[in-house]
C-alpha cells in the first residue's frame, strides 16, 4: 500500500510539472501611443476565438498573461481606438 501511494505521488508530481512547462507567460507594459502614459485597466487577450485566456494591467499598465498555444494578443482600453 506505501509503494502504491509513492507510486502515485510521482505521477501526480509529473502530471503537474508537465502542465507548468507547456505554459508561456508574457510580461510587459501597456503605454498610450501619444502620451506614453500607463494605461491601467487594460484588457490583453488571445486573438484565438477557442481560447480563453486573458488578463487585465494593473495602475501602472504592467500585465503578466499565462498562455498556451496563443499566436496572437489583443489589447483593449476604455477610451482607446484600436489601430
């Protein structure tokens, strides 16, 4: 019974490192193109319509977006025309 459940430990232990490495993060800065100012609020997405990971900046525009398989982001402001 002791060798089953280190037996199933081990596995549990690589299920989830196998999960924390197929994982990508961006980090970065959302600034407004003509005042350079953060832009606190901010919405960042997967350009994926299948996926649905997302983030929102923080007061001073700084985001960290964790991801899979994204190829593309969309960024969205309150007040921001897309380009």
């Amino acid at each position: 019974m002791l060798m089953y459940r280190y037996l199933l430990s081990v596995i549990a232990g690589m299920m989830v490192m196998l999960q924390l490495s197929a994982q990508q993060t961006i980090k970065g800065k959302i600034i407004g193109k003509n005042t350079k100012e953060p832009v606190a609020g901010a919405s960042i997405q997967c350009s994926d319509t299948a996926c649905r990971c997302g983030c929102t900046a923080n007061n001073s525009g700084e985001f960290q977006l964790h991801f899979k398989d994204c190829k593309g982001h969309i960024v969205t402001g309150i007040g921001f025309l897309g380009a």
